[in-house]
C-alpha cells in the first residue's frame, strides 16, 4: 500500500509593509523617489563640507544603506563600480593639482619637485611643474573626495531604486522627458551587466587574456550587446506609440512650450536673487514664484493631451516619509548652522593639523544612515514552489 505525503503550502508575502504575525515587516520595494529624494538630500549636505571626517562618514552611511537594503536586481550591483570612479576622482584632482601647480608659500611642507615648463605672459598665474606641498595635495584631495560623495551618493539612488518605475509618477507633459532621464540613467546600471555578463562568458571559455590583450574580447561584445538593448527599446517603444500627438493641436503646444521656458526662467532669475544678495527684490521669491506658477500651468496643459494608465502603482506609505525625511533633515541640519561652528565644516590647512568631527553634523549624517532599517526589507528572489512527495511505505 502506497502513502502519499501531501507538501505543506507555500508561503506568500504581500506587497504592503504592515508587520505579519510575528511582528516583523513584509518585504516590499520602497517607491524609487524616496531613495532619490534621499541621495540628492545627503549629497546637497555634502556640498556644504569639506571636511575629510565627515565625507568618509557618508561614505561609511552608504556602504550601509546599500548593504541592508539593495535587491538582485541587476543594477543593484554596480555601486563598487561608482567607488572605482570616485577614486579615480580623486586620484585625478591630486594629480592635476600636483602638475598645475600655483607654486607654495613659506609655511608650506615641501614634498617633492616637479621639472618645471615656462609658460607665456598670457598664461600667467598657473605654472606647469615646480615644487610640490603637502598642504596642496592635501587641498585637492578633499576636495576631490567631496565629488567622490557626490558621486556615490548618486550610485546610491541608481543601486537601491529602479529607475524605470520612477518614470511612471511623472506628469503626462514630461513624459518624454523622463523617458529620456530614464535611458540616461539606466545606462551606467546597464553598461554593468553587460561588462559582467561578458566576464562570466570569457571565464566559462577559458578566457585568460589580461590587459590590452583582453580589451578587444571585453569591448566588442559589450558595444554589441548595447546596441541591441537599443534595438530593442527603440522597437518596444514604437510598438506601444511612443511619439504620438494625440488630438493636441499646434497652438496648444505652442503654448505649453512658451509656458514652460518663461517658467523655467523664472526659476532661474529667482535661484540667481536668492543667491546674489546684491540682485534686486524682484528677482528673489516674486520671480521665483511667478516661474513656478508658469511650469505648473505648463504642465497643467501639456498633460491633457497624454493619456496614461499605471499598472498596480508604488505606494507612498510610512517608510517613504521616513527615508526621504531622513536624507531631508541631514541637508537642513547642515545648513542651518545651528549648533556649531560653521567653520568645523570648512577646515582650514593653514596650520596643518588634524580635522575636528562636528558632533552635530556627524549625528545629522548618522541620522541620514537611519534610512537603512526605517526602509522596509526588500523583497527576495522568488522562491522555488516544493513538489508533493510520493512516499513507498511497503505493499500488502
């Protein structure tokens, strides 16, 4: 006689962040504009220091984030790359400090000397070659290591937030616009899976050429693989009538466009009054305003002529209050200049000494690295569903 065990159901977890049965979150992917609002906001605080300390405090905030929360997707996997390209950054500012140097003052710690190349009149205050100080590589060395973060902190957004979905919450008139962001962004996201596609194939045909050797069996393949992913776009695209009109009429486009760039120039005179303390009154908040209310009633327009319908759209729940106002929050905080002296984000090199940590600052990017387990988990791989099992017990 024959036994059949039946399997246990497999179980399933929900899209929604609310806790299950043992208290713990259901995994689900947090909305994409959330991780962008959150690396914009840390690399705004970013640009307000120089200080070593602190810029390798975001690094370490990032490397964490990123750890916690990033999927399997394919371009969750590329923020090594953006750290290559950051020490490149910086490698690349030392180097060119180092050669086009502005010579050194007396209270300088020379290091080395580099052969020097006159240069003409024209081309005065910037010598090729001369003397080398310590507190000159040091300069540019900071300052390239902000970039760096700058840098990261967008590899970051690309790395935890899929940028196609992102392109789904934008209005009807920008359509074509976030199209064109969208590609742009997934490039980077896309050039590294293909260079690691390319890799696992040469390592699967014994492939052991190195340097320049390897070049043309790494290149080629990955220039082709890119142009067919474009072909395929351009294909999907078409199918689905990207480009199309719609019922919208020359004059209503004219419109939407003069709308549109006299906002966005008014936008521009109110960021350049706000920042000018010298402009006048009415290119601060008036102009501002004004090009706000124009790109609004731009978009207002432009947008009942692209009729869109979005599948099971991202919710914006808790969480994505809570990474975004986290990032938020760090910006402000640094900024704001309360609590410490601003200098402490500005160290000077002159006398060289060792930089000081800010504890406020310092807990406002900790406070950015919260981001990390106020972010729901993110959802695993789907599992394998178990097939019943025949058991043979025995015959009578």
């Amino acid at each position: 006689m024959s036994r059949t065990t039946p399997a246990a159901p497999a179980r399933t977890s929900t899209s929604g962040s609310a806790p299950d049965a043992g208290g713990r979150r259901l995994p689900r992917t947090l909305h994409p504009v959330a991780w962008w609002i959150w690396a914009l906001a840390l690399a705004t605080a970013v640009s307000r220091t120089n200080n070593p300390l602190l810029l390798l405090l975001v690094l370490a905030v990032l490397g964490y984030v990123i750890t916690l929360r990033r999927t399997e997707a394919p371009w969750a996997r590329g923020f090594v790359y953006y750290l290559y390209l950051a020490l490149t950054v910086v490698a690349i500012r030392v180097v060119f400090r180092a050669v086009f140097a502005t010579g050194i003052t007396p209270h300088d710690h020379f290091l080395f000397s580099l052969p020097h190349l006159p240069t003409p009149d024209w081309y005065a205050g910037i010598q090729i070659g001369g003397p080398v100080s310590l507190e000159a590589l040091l300069s540019a060395a900071t300052d390239g290591l902000r970039l760096a973060c700058m840098l990261c902190c967008v590899g970051a957004a690309n790395t935890l937030a899929n940028p196609k979905r992102a392109l789904r919450i934008l209005p009807g008139a920008l359509y074509e616009l976030g199209v064109a962001v969208t590609v742009s962004l997934s490039v980077a996201p896309q050039l590294v899976q293909s260079v690691q596609r390319v890799h696992r194939a040469r390592r699967l045909r014994a492939g052991r050429g190195k340097g320049l050797r390897a070049l043309r069996g790494i290149v080629v393949p990955v220039l082709e693989d890119a142009l067919e992913r474009s072909l395929r776009l351009a294909a999907a695209m078409d199918s689905r009538g990207y480009g199309r009109a719609g019922t919208a009429t020359r004059a209503s486009r004219r419109l939407t466009g003069a709308l549109m760039l006299l906002g966005m120039c008014g936008l521009c005179a109110g960021a350049y009054g706000l920042l000018d303390a010298t402009a006048p009154t009415l290119l601060g908040l008036p102009a501002l305003g004004a090009g706000t209310v124009l790109c609004v009633a731009g978009l207002r327009l432009g947008g009942r002529r692209i009729i869109r319908t979005t599948y099971r759209p991202d919710p914006w729940r808790l969480p994505e209050w809570a990474v975004a106002g986290c990032g938020v929050v760090c910006a402000v905080l640094l900024f704001g200049n309360a609590g410490f002296d601003a200098a402490a984000l500005n160290p000077s090199l002159y006398p060289l000494s060792w930089p000081t940590l800010p504890p406020v600052p310092a807990a406002a990017i900790l406070l950015a690295g919260a981001a990390g387990f106020l972010a729901p988990p993110p959802t695993p791989p789907a599992a394998r569903v178990p097939v019943p099992r025949t058991e043979e017990t025995g015959t009578t």
